[in-house]
C-alpha cells in the first residue's frame, strides 16, 4: 500500500467562529425534535418475541394432557448454575399413563439462579422442558422466584408434539412387539 | 378593589406587587426545570417523563391524560421530594457560608426582576405606559450590577463546601463569568448610544428602549427605522449579548462551574435536597431575566412585530370591541406578548444546549478574551462612529 499524505487544512474563518457548525447542530436537534419519538413505552407496548428466544424455562404437556417430563434428571445434571432441583417419582401401573415408567414428584427451578444458557431444553429427551417467551420474572420474596411443578406447567402449558413416543411404544407392546 | 389597594401605603404596595411578581417567576422557574427534561427528551427521541399522576386528576377525561403525558405532575412531585428529604449538612463544610451561599443565588436572580419592565398598558391619552415594579432610568445598570452578585453565591458554595471539587467549580465560575461580563456590557452599549439621542433627557431605562422599538412603517424614510427591533440594527451586539448571557447564566456550552463530567457536580457538589433546589431556582430564575432583557432590548418587547407596535394593535382591537382596549386587557396581553418571546428564548436555550458540548476551558476563556472581547469593542466603536455620522447629517 502506497502512502498517501493527506493536506491538513487548517480551520477556515467560518469554522473558528463555531457559528455554522452550531447551526448545523441545532438543525439536526430540530430534526430529532420533531421526529416520532423511538421509546417503546414498556408496560404498555411490550417488544415483538422474535423465533427460538430464550425466556423463563418452563414444563409442558402433550396434546393428550400427558405430563412430558420422565424425571431422567438430565436436565438437573447439566444446568450450570445448578437451579433445577428434581424429586423422582413413580406412577401408578393402573394409571392411564401406566406405560410411561416415572414422572417427577416435585420440580424446581430456582429463577435467581436460572441463567437461561438453555442447555436443559436442548438436553431434554422428551422435549418436556422448553424456554418459552415470558421474560419478566418478579416477587417479593426468595420463596416466590422457585417456580415448583404446578407453576411450570401453568406457565409453559401444552405444546404440540410431533412423535407421540410413548403411545407409539403402548401400540408396538399391544401387538406383542416388546421391543419395538 | 383597586381604591382599597391604591389607599395602602406605598411600601405596602411595593411588597405586594413584588410578591406577585415573585409568584410568577418561581412557578416558570419549575415548570422550565421540566420544560428541560421534555426538551431533552425530544431531541434525544425519547418521550420524556409521562407516568406522575394525581387521582383525582385522572378522572377528567381528556385534559388529565394530557397534563400526564406532559408531565406536569412530576414538577410537583420532584418540588415535594425536595422539601421533604432530608437536608443533609456536610460535616465538613463551612455551615454559616454554607447555607449562606444558596440564599445569596436567589436574591440577585429575583432582585433584578425590579427594573425590567413586563408590559405596558394605554392611558386614556394613548400613552404607552411600561408595567413594571420599579421603572427607574438606571435600568440597565441596575440589572446588570445585581446579577453580577450572583457569582458571589456559586464563589461562596464552592468555597464553604471544603472539598477540591466545588472549590474548582467555584474558581472556574468566578473567572467565568467575570470574563464575559465585560463584553456583555460592551455590547449594549450600542443600543443606548442610539436611544439617547442629544437633546432628549439621558436614559438607561428599558422601557425607553422598547419605546424606541415602537415606530410604525412610514415608508422608505429614516422614520422606519423607529420600528426595526434592534437585533436587525444590531446583529452584532445582539450576538454577543446573547452568547454572553449563555456564559452569565452557566448554560452549556459553558457551564464550566457545574461541568458533571469533571468536577462531579461543580459548586453544588455537597448540596442536596432544598439548598440544591434554590441553586436551580435561581438558575432559571436568572435565564428569565436574562431573556427578558434580551427581548426588551433585541426583540422588541411586548411589541408583537417589526413595525406592529402594541399601541397599533390595541388600536385595531378596539375596532372590533372597546371591551378590548380596557388598560387591564392591554397589559395581560402585552404581558403575554412579552412572555411568549421569553420562553421561546428560553426553548432556544434548551435547544442549544442538548446540541453543543461543553467547551473547554482554555477555549472558554479565549473566546471571552480574545474573541468576544474584541468582537464587543469593534462593535461600539463602528456604531459609535456611525451614529456620531448620523446625528451629524
């Protein structure tokens, strides 16, 4: 690259009086003074979710109203800052879901810990754990941020499933194929 | 009404009109703190502040949602937050000159109100005669000796405060504004060696000077130049008044006493709550009066346009009703004339100062020396040489 000297002018008689400089900015203020305001005012207008956002990790169930969640823990096991907290727990054989081994008993996600990295969506085996579009998380106690089971699924609801897994596997037992 | 008023003494009468002119001023002085923060909110794109809101106030349907979204309320609020937190007194500081200090800034800024005329009214004779507390002949340099007390305050807080920073605050203030003290008197003088004419009785009353704004077009002779406001006359002199009164008034680019960005907060680093509060007051309260002078001297005053004086327009009011030309409805709206070009100055205050960054220092002194100085002198000079042709021919 050849070096190119660039003339340093000095400053024109104009430009040391500040005057057309300082008129030139006041025309550009008046321009943003009268242009439509940028704020989006919050509590009122909330911002557009955009695909595949990271928000408050919450449980869902399946079109049949079915629990996702198996209680493997994974989810528990890979969370970085250590916020999932899982009882396991058995169903019942005679159950409707009796195929489904276990479900847990009690979750937890502690929301002063949660980062929302979303590594326990994408661990997930049964797609039961998703960061879905809720990013505001408040309360006025430690006790009230840990969201338990009954909170998860009413925040995260149901989603619609593409493999229905588990009933496939109840069809393959019921024609004598065990292991599918 | 009037002959119960007109029957007190004159002190008494003094204090009371004082005292209405004092309850005038403040609540301009509060409401331009947020005028400020709208301004600054524009320009920058935002809304600015739109939540405060009292109840009751937000019953009435239209107008209450207005008044919040332009945050009237928080005027109040802020007002109320100010006299109610605590006054915290640094252990360190100077006490006596410490609470000295912000009462020192109020009495100029609402002393010099006293000889700037607001208004005028119509006398059964036609006579234009000026509103104003104290219409004395020493007008000029009655404002210009009291507001030049105000130095003294920020001098006195930046030093009582005992810590480096107001102490700086307080130096740069002095130098400041002694500085361009000089070329705001300078550039003034122009305009009162046109007004007193030789032969007329000597003056440096302003109201004398709006009078002289005041002629009527009378086609291309020299008599027209009697309705030309003087910042036409003058561009000059108008120029450095007002860039002067930006440096008198602390406003950016030259609030070099405050300068948040190196000196923490400048003079009123250790005040806070009420005493803080007075500082701001007598701030906007000193840009009023400095406006108004602007506009009584530069604008024409309460006269509503070049060539269009008030005594013209009431004229043509009173064709439409007599009702019009009752001296009461002459002076509110000459007053309202009057007002009007002060808070666009005001606005043009604000516009400037969320468009240019501080100066420098070293550049705020070479541009009150070595520019502005010399820029004042070479003005009175040319004009004091063009009138002296003038008045010849």
């Amino acid at each position: 690259m050849a070096i190119v000297p660039l003339e340093r002018k000095p400053l024109t008689f104009a430009e040391r009086t500040y005057v057309p400089q300082i008129l030139a900015g006041l025309r550009t203020t008046w321009q943003h003074l009268v242009k439509p305001k940028q704020t989006l005012e919050y509590p009122e207008q909330r911002p557009a979710i955009p695909p595949g956002y990271r928000g408050v990790p919450t449980l869902v169930m399946d079109p049949n109203g079915r629990e996702k969640c198996v209680s493997c823990q994974l989810c528990e096991f890979v969370c970085p800052p250590k916020a999932i907290r899982i009882t396991p727990g058995e169903i019942a054989p005679d159950a409707p879901t009796g195929h489904v081994e276990k479900a847990p008993k009690e979750f937890e996600i502690d929301m002063l810990r949660c980062i929302y990295c979303g590594m326990c969506e994408e661990v997930c085996p049964e797609e039961a754990i998703v960061l879905q579009n809720q990013f505001s998380m408040t309360g006025y106690t430690r006790e009230e941020m840990v969201n338990n089971k009954a909170r998860l699924y009413e925040l995260g609801g149901t989603l619609p499933d593409s493999h229905f897994k588990w009933d496939k596997k109840k069809t393959a037992e019921e024609h004598g194929n065990d292991r599918h | 009404m009037i002959d119960f008023y007109l029957s007190l003494h004159p002190v008494v009468q003094g204090v009371l009109k004082g005292l209405a002119v004092i309850l005038v001023i403040f609540p301009i002085g509060g409401a331009c703190s947020m005028a400020e923060r709208k301004v600054s909110a524009w320009i920058q794109g935002r809304p600015g502040p739109n939540r405060a809101i009292v109840p009751w106030v937000a019953w009435i349907p239209i107008l209450g949602p207005f008044l919040q979204r332009l945050g009237i309320f928080h005027v109040m609020a802020d007002g109320g937050k100010m006299l109610f937190k605590e006054d915290a007194l640094p252990g360190h500081v100077n006490k006596f000159y410490f609470v000295l200090a912000p009462i020192v800034a109020m009495i100029p800024a609402l002393t010099t109100v006293v000889a700037v005329p607001f208004g005028a009214y119509l006398d059964t004779a036609g006579q234009v005669i000026p509103l104003a507390l104290a219409n004395v002949d020493i007008g000029m340099l009655a404002v210009f000796a009291v507001s030049s007390m105000g130095v003294y305050s920020l001098i006195l807080a930046g030093w009582a405060s005992n810590s480096k920073y107001p102490f700086l605050g307080g130096v740069r203030a002095s130098a400041q504004l002694i500085s361009y003290e000089l070329s705001m008197t300078l550039s003034v003088m122009p305009v009162f060696l046109w007004v007193n004419a030789p032969g007329r009785e000597a003056t440096l009353g302003l109201a004398r000077v709006v009078e002289f704004q005041s002629g009527s077009w009378a086609g291309f002779t020299s008599a027209s130049w009697g309705g030309v406001w003087f910042i036409f006359i003058m561009p000059v002199s108008a120029f450095v008044f007002i860039t002067a009164l930006f440096a008198e008034t602390n406003r950016q680019p030259f609030d070099m006493p405050e300068s948040e960005a190196d000196l923490v907060g400048g003079f009123h680093t250790e005040y806070g709550a009420f005493k803080w509060g007075l500082f701001f007051v007598a701030e906007y309260s000193a840009m009023l009066i400095g406006s108004g002078v602007f506009t009584l001297l530069f604008l024409g005053g309460w006269n509503p346009l070049p060539w269009v004086p008030l005594a013209d327009l009431v004229g043509w009011l009173t064709h439409l009703s007599p009702v019009l030309g009752h001296p009461i409805v002459v002076g509110l709206l000459s007053i309202g004339i009057f007002l009007g070009k002060v808070l666009a100055l005001i606005f043009f205050f604000m516009w400037v100062r969320w468009t240019v960054p501080r100066f420098r220092y070293d550049q705020v002194m070479e541009i009150g020396w070595k520019k502005l100085l010399p820029l004042a002198i070479a003005n009175l000079l040319a004009y004091a040489i063009g009138i002296a042709f003038l008045e010849r021919g």
